[in-house]
C-alpha cells in the first residue's frame, strides 16, 4: 500500500498529494446524505401524491425514482468521484491506484454490485472496519478505493 494511509478519524488529512484511505464512518455518513435526501423526497411526494396524482405527479414519480439515483450515484460518482453526500463529506470514489473518477459504466456496475455488500447480513458494509484497504465487496469487484480529497 505505497503512499496511502489509513484514516482513522474525520481530523486526518493528506498531505503533499498523500491519498488517505476514507474511514469507515465518513462513508456511512456519506451514504446516509445521500439516502437520506432520497427518502426525504419520497416521503413529501407520499404526502402529496393523493393531491397531485395526474401527469405531473406522475413525471414527478419517475423522475424522483429513476432520475435522482441517475444523477447522484452513476453521473456525478462516475464523472467526479463524489455524490452529493461524499461532497459534504469530502470524500470520493477512485480507480484502485490511482485519483481518477471511475467513469460513468464502472460507477453503474458499482451501484449495482451494493447487492454484494448485503449478503451475507450486509457483512459487506462492514468489511471496511478490519480490511486494510478499506474495501466493501462492491470495491473489491469493481477495483475502487473510497479517499479523502483535499480541499
């Protein structure tokens, strides 16, 4: 692991272009951003669907459902490493080895592989508390790494 560190707290920082590995707790909290824009999302449309339930309620539906995670987790982790809750959290997705972005059909593929991670009892989420990289299984299969950017 030459030129890569371990992060243990969301003090830590890189320095001279060093990339620290994200620690686990920025990551969930990064993934509990972005879900949690999502749901509360839902949760307004649930509200308000009785009352807008003709065409537009039903654009609005599919643009929420299909578009936001579109947008959050293949374009903007694809095209820049972060979605919008690894931004707050200044972290991002890179290329194993390197600092580019992986690009938008491997941030698909990665999205996807997340299944992995849940089986066996979302063992996968945790993996990262004791591997020395850091990894979920969607990491491993896709060959990404979760760093701190610098600001």
């Amino acid at each position: 692991m030459i030129g890569k560190r371990r992060s243990n707290s969301f003090e830590e920082h890189p320095s001279d272009g060093e990339q620290v590995l994200a620690g686990w707790w920025s990551r969930a909290a990064a993934e509990a951003i972005d879900v949690g824009i999502y749901v509360i999302a839902w949760s307004l449309l649930l509200m308000l669907l009785p009352q807008v339930m003709d065409d537009i309620g039903v654009i609005v539906f599919v643009a929420l459902t299909v578009l936001w995670p579109a947008f959050n987790w293949w374009y903007l982790q694809g095209t820049t490493g972060q979605t919008v809750g690894k931004k707050m959290l200044r972290i991002a997705v890179h290329n194993a080895g390197t600092s580019d972005p992986t690009g938008i059909p491997k941030a698909i593929g990665r999205y996807f592989a997340r299944f992995l991670d849940t089986i066996p009892l979302y063992v996968g989420l945790l993996w990262p508390l004791w591997d020395e990289e850091r990894r979920t299984f969607s990491d491993m299969v896709c060959f990404t790494r979760v760093h701190k950017v610098q600001t």
